[in-house]
C-alpha cells in the first residue's frame, strides 16, 4: 500500500470561525501542523454542518460536512482499538451511465489496532457517513459509487462501510462525548492514589460508590491526605471529575456499550471483564 503523504497544515489559513471550532475542541492543546493529505477539500455549507475536530490520538484536525460525520469522528477518536483515521482520505474513479469517468471521495479511513486478548487482525475500515433518509431519496445516485468504493476497498484487503444514525448514535456515542469533556483535566496526585487504592481493593464498584467511599476516607484520614469535610461539594467534584478521566484514559473500565452513569460499574483495566453480581 503506498505511504500516505504528508503536508504542512498553515493555521493562518483557517477563518476566524474554523480557529474557534478547533480552539472549542481543543482547549489548551497544542496544534500539529502537519495532517493527511485530503483528496477532496469540504468546502462550507449553508444547508449543513461543517467544521473541524482536533483528534485527541494525534491531534491532527479532521474536518466533517455534517453533525452524523461529525459525531462518528468523536467516536472514532474515543474508541481505543482504533490506531487512526483519516478523512476525505482516497479518490476513487467509477463509470457514469454517460461512459464518462466521475470521481467519489469516501468519508472516512480507519486503521485497527490488533486485538490484545487473541491478536486478531482487522482490516481497514473504508467508511461513508449518511443518514438513512438521504439514502432513500438519493439510492439510485449512490449505488454506483458505493459499488466502486466496495470493489477499491476488496482490492486493498480493507472493507467498505455505509454508517448511518443506527449505527452511530447509541449509548457509545453518548458516553465518547461525556467523557471526552474530562480529556484535559490534572487529576490532583492524591485523589489519584485514593481512587486507585480504593479500586484496587475493592475489585468492582459503583461510580457512586467510589465517590462515596474516596470522599469519606479523604474526610477521616488526615495522615495520608490533607482532611476535607465530606460535604465539601468541590472536592466531591474533583473526585468524580478523577473518576471519569480514568475512564476515560481507559484506566478504569466498564462497560461503554451502555449509557453511563453514577450507578455504573468500574473496574481496573484488565483483560478479563470482571464478573459483575
């Protein structure tokens, strides 16, 4: 497979309004200028959404024309089996009726990485993003496209994927965007230990049960951490936001296939899923 090229991606050509999405996206971080070379440039919209993600894996910019592709980049960015993914990455050249040649840009490509419990191998996802009413009212138009898309994919030892809203927004989505929002915080060095060791004790517990027991030990143990009413509501919330960063990073684990909340289960990361009673 030929190597992706690369090219210097100048900030000061961004508008004001394209800086801000990345600004709101990324606050704080820093900006790589350098990304994949796009085969089709998203030009604005008046008639749907457009912008820009700053990828938390590479913190490369991914541009999307629309709030389903969108959605679908931030569960891309979350999901910790995938290894990167590009947008607008190929041009893929098919027959019109006519006998002329057109030309399809897919949405998005995605790499895997290998399943760690038995090493299975995925192959590269080649992915187009539209809603189940777009396809309806514009199948006829589609299907030559998608039928390239599919045959370019086959040949590359990769597989071509129409995603709608069924696919994307579920509870998945739901928790990548929660969690998403805790990406940039400083877990203060003392709540780590707490929640680690209470964690580590304890094999499995609730997200509220945590909280509870961390805020309690923090309030009575005045050896190991400085003491802290239990009723402080903002060293609550430091806790809780400790929590759902480690969840986040994967450190703490449950299951994210279900919409999240303070009654979730957490465990340690692991390679086995804890037996949950």
């Amino acid at each position: 497979m030929p190597q992706a090229k690369r090219f210097p991606l100048k900030i000061n050509t961004l508008s004001k309004k394209d800086m801000h999405a990345v600004l709101m996206n990324f606050r704080g971080g820093k900006v790589v200028n350098e990304g994949l070379e796009r085969a089709r440039k998203i030009s604005k919209s008046h008639t749907s959404l457009t912008g820009v993600l700053v990828s938390v894996k590479d913190e490369l910019f991914k541009t999307f024309e629309s709030d389903l592709e969108r959605d679908y980049l931030i569960i891309l960015d979350f999901d910790s089996m995938v290894s990167s993914f590009y947008d607008q990455p190929v041009k893929i050249p098919y027959q019109l009726p006519s006998g002329r040649v057109g030309h399809y840009t897919p949405d998005i490509l995605v790499y895997y990485r290998d399943n760690p419990i038995n090493k299975q191998k995925t192959p590269p996802l080649l992915a187009e993003i539209k809603s189940l009413k777009d396809l309806r009212l514009n199948k006829d138009e589609y299907a030559l496209k998608f039928a390239a898309a599919g045959k370019y994919a086959e040949q590359r030892g990769w597989k071509f994927q129409v995603l709608t809203e069924e696919n994307i927004r579920t509870p998945y989505l739901f928790n990548a965007k929660f969690l998403r929002q805790y990406r940039l915080w400083e877990p203060p060095c003392n709540d780590s230990a707490l929640l680690h060791e209470i964690l580590n004790e304890e094999g499995i517990m609730t997200v509220q049960n945590l909280l509870d027991r961390a805020a309690e030990k923090k309030s009575s143990d005045p050896h190991m951490f400085e003491p802290v009413p239990i009723t402080d509501l903002k060293a609550k919330a430091a806790l809780l936001s400790t929590i759902w960063y480690y969840v986040f990073q994967g450190v703490f684990e449950t299951d994210l296939q279900k919409k999240i909340s303070m009654s979730a289960p957490l465990w340690h990361y692991s390679r086995e899923i804890p037996e949950i009673t």
